[in-house]
C-alpha cells in the first residue's frame, strides 16, 4: 500500500508549526506532507497591528515558507482553498484540486462585522498582510493630501477605530506612536488629528484586571486617543460610524473595524457546523464524528473544562494544538491511541504601542510599562525562534531600543 498523505491547509501559527512538527514526528517513509498557503510566505499575525498602522515594514511581518521549511521533507502548495469536500476527501483550491487521507484545516480568521449595515463595504480590517498594509498607506494618504487640497475635509485626517478588545487596543496604541512621526512628516499640527476607538462593553479589555485596564486607559489617553466606551457601532457609513443610543455619526477619512473574528469562511461554505463563527472540536482536536480532520487554531473552539468555556483564540493557543495534532497523526498512522489537548498557558501581553504595554505572566505576575513592552518583545522574537531557530530571529527579530 501507498504511504498516507497528509494535507494542512494555511501556513499560519497552526499549519506551519504543524507541518514543521510532523516532519520531526514521521519519516519521509511513513507519510507524505502538503502544506496548501494561499501565498509563498507565511506572516505573524500577531504582527498587523504594526503592519496596519505603518510602524513596522510590512516585510518584516512576512517570511518566505521554504526557508522555515524543507521544499524536500513537504510539498509547498501556493495556492487558495476554495472548498472542502468530506465525502470525497478532497479539496478544491483556486487553480487546482487535492485528495487526502487525512487532513488538518489551519486556515485561520476573517473579520466578523456581525452583519453591522455598511460595515463590509466602508470599514478596513486587520485581516492579513495586503489588508493592514492597505490601511497604514491609506492613513498616510490622507496626510498627504491635507496640505495639497482645496475642499478637504476637517475630518479626514481622523482615525476611527471599532471595537476595544486585543486588536483594537493594540493598534490605537500604535497609531498614538505614528500619528506623531506624520504630523511632523507632513506638516500638520497634531490638534487637528483626532484618534477614535468606540467600544460597546462598558470596559476596555476586560480579560484584564482593574488596575492594569486602568494604566492601559490613562497611557492611551494621555497620548490623545479618546476612549468611548459602552456604545455601540449600529452602522458604519462612507463617513464613518453611527454610535450609541442616539446614534451619533462620528466622521473620519479612516474607519477600521476591529470588532471581532469568525473562522476562515472556507468552513462555512463547506458545510461544516459553525459555532459562533467557529468550528467545535473536541479534546483531540478533531470534530464530532470525524476520525482524519483536525481543526486548528482561529478555525475552532476546544472547550476549557476548567472555565467551563472555550479557550480564547490566540497564537499561543495555536502553536500548541499544532505539537498535538502532528503527536496524533503520528499516533493515528502507527495505530496508537490519540491524546487529548491541554493548554499551558504562558500568559498575555498586550502592547500600547513600542514601548509601553500591560500584562499577565507567570500564573498572575502583573507588568505593565517598559518591562511589560520589552515582554511582549521577547513573546514575538520567541515564535520566530520557534518557527526559524535563531537565524529567523537574528533576520526579522525586534531589538529595536526603547
Ligand atoms: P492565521 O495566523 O490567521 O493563519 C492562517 C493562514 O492561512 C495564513 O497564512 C493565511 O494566508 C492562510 N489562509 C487563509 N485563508 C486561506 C485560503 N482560503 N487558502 C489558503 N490559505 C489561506 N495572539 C497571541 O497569542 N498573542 C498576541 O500578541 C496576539 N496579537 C494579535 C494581534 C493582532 C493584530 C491580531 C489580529 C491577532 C493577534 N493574536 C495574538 C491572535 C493570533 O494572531 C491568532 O490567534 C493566530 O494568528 C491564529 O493562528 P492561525 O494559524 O489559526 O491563523
Ligand atoms: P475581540 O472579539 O476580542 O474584541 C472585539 C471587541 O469589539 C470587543 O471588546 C467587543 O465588545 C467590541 N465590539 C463588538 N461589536 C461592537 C459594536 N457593534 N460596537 C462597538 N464595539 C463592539 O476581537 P479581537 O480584538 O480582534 O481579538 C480576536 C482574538 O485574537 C481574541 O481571541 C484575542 O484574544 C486575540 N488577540 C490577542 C492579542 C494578544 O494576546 N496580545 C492581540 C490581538 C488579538
């Protein structure tokens, strides 16, 4: 009999780290490995905040899969999944198809608007590379036109941003760090350019303690970002947000959702059962019923029994489901029993732009400032370590002084 053929779609967090694993786990013998990516590089994700608010190259962000993986060990498909076929067990891609014997689906998230009128058409979101870039080069946009236009508006140099949780926080805190470097750019007084994140909860970040929202809340503001907090977006229009009970239209040249995320829609338009906007997968991280498909990383929910909920969608949650998925392959291929997923967890850090941050680590440790901003340095030099080894780090790490 042929040797099985394994297929992980999407080189993000959870597909690359699972495709670099089973190399580590099975022989060129005992099983062929494909990894299908829409593009030749793999980006980090937990990156595009920077990406999207132009104070990171966006190449920095990106890595070319062949050099974090061997073209030799796994064949590199570039190509976009379209659709997969569980009954045929194959998978239809833009350009070409492809059959299994098992699979893992890693393809990660997509923007969830939650069907908010206008917001698909009039907002940008932090999605991947092109999208965040598209973003930081439309705000520099505006900025270059303010001083060259006759008729512009007062309002195109504001930047609106929906949604307060991780993405949004973290990229505010960004663009209170560049709105600066561009007023100086572009000769214009920094009075004039108004920093907007609106939030329906009555909280910002609430995953985080009182204390630690509160350093967040007051570095933010301190640096010009309004916080408006427990209102909702109910509309987003070609001139920005209508907000709260009394629907306020507040107007921006920028608008930027930042409200939340659903799987890759490649799952719902393959008839898998979406479970607020994600697949549900049990312990060993496949779904209900299905003996050769892993569902990974922003695709799925595993439940935390512990909280009684499923575990937060992060990069660090998905690396570590990939140690486990490549483990059960392995098992499944040698006839061994499969093991379930338990997740360490290694803390949270969320930065306020380059040198300032907040955090969570070491089971309650509190960090918040320079040692909380250098944290999350070490976190993102550390999944490049984990991706490239300590050429990648040396290549695209972040050392750059406070
Ligand atoms: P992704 O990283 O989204 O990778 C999916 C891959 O699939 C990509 O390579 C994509 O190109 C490819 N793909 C998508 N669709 C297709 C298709 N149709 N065909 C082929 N290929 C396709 N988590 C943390 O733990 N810490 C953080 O500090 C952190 N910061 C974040 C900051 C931001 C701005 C954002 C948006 C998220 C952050 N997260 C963070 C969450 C984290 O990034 C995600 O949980 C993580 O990326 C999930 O990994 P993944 O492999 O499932 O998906
Ligand atoms: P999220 O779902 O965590 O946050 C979205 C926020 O938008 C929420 O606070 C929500 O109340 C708000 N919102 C939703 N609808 C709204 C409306 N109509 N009007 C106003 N506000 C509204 O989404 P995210 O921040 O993109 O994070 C996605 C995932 O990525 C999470 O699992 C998160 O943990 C992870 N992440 C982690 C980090 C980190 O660890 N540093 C950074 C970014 C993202």
């Amino acid at each position: 009999t042929s040797k099985p053929k394994i297929v992980v779609l999407g080189a993000g967090y959870a597909g690359l780290t699972t495709a670099k694993r089973l190399t580590k786990q099975l022989s060129a013998e005992q099983a062929e490995i494909v990894l299908v990516n829409k593009h030749n590089y793999h980006y980090e994700t937990t990156w595009l905040h920077e990406v999207a608010a132009g104070t990171i190259n966006p190449n920095q962000a990106r890595v070319m899969i062949s050099d974090v993986v061997s073209p030799n060990r796994v064949r590199l498909v570039y190509d976009a999944v379209v659709k997969i076929n569980k009954e045929d067990k194959r998978v239809v891609l833009e350009n070409s198809e492809i059959e299994y014997d098992y699979l893992v689906v890693a393809l990660g998230f997509e923007s969830n608007d939650f069907g908010i009128k206008g917001m698909a058409e009039h907002a940008f979101a932090i999605e991947d590379i092109d999208s965040s870039r598209l973003i930081s080069e439309h705000i520099e946009y505006q900025f270059a036109k303010y001083n060259n236009e006759e008729n512009v508006s007062e309002e195109s140099l504001n930047i609106l941003v929906g949604g307060a949780g991780f993405t949004g926080i973290e990229f505010v805190g960004e663009l209170a760090q560049k709105v600066p470097e561009l007023c100086k750019k572009y000769d214009i007084d920094r009075s004039k350019v108004r920093i907007i994140n609106v939030e329906a909860a009555p909280s910002i970040l609430p995953m985080f303690d009182k204390e630690l929202v509160e350093y967040a809340k007051k570095s933010l503001e301190d640096r010009g970002v309004e916080l408006k907090i427990g209102a909702a977006i109910s509309e987003a229009t070609a001139e920005g947000f209508v907000v709260g009970e009394e629907k306020e239209l507040i107007k921006a040249g920028t608008i930027v959702w930042t409200g939340g995320v659903k799987a890759s829609s490649v799952l719902g338009n393959s008839g898998f059962e979406l479970v607020k906007g994600k697949v549900n997968v049990n312990s060993d991280l496949r779904p209900e019923g299905e003996e050769d498909m892993f569902v990974i990383g922003d695709c799925s929910w595993v439940w935390n029994k512990e909280a009684d909920r499923p575990y937060p969608s992060t990069a660090q949650l998905a690396m570590q489901e990939a140690d486990v998925v490549a483990a059960n392959l392995k098992a499944l291929i040698t006839n061994q029993p499969v093991q379930d997923f338990k997740f360490s967890d290694k803390g949270t850090v969320a930065s306020l732009g380059h040198s300032d941050g907040i955090g969570n680590v070491m089971s309650g440790y509190k960090l918040s400032g320079k040692s909380a901003a250098a944290m999350k340095k070490v976190v993102d030099n550390r999944s490049l370590f984990l991706l490239g080894g300590p050429k990648l780090v040396l290549k695209k790490g972040k050392f750059r002084p406070f």
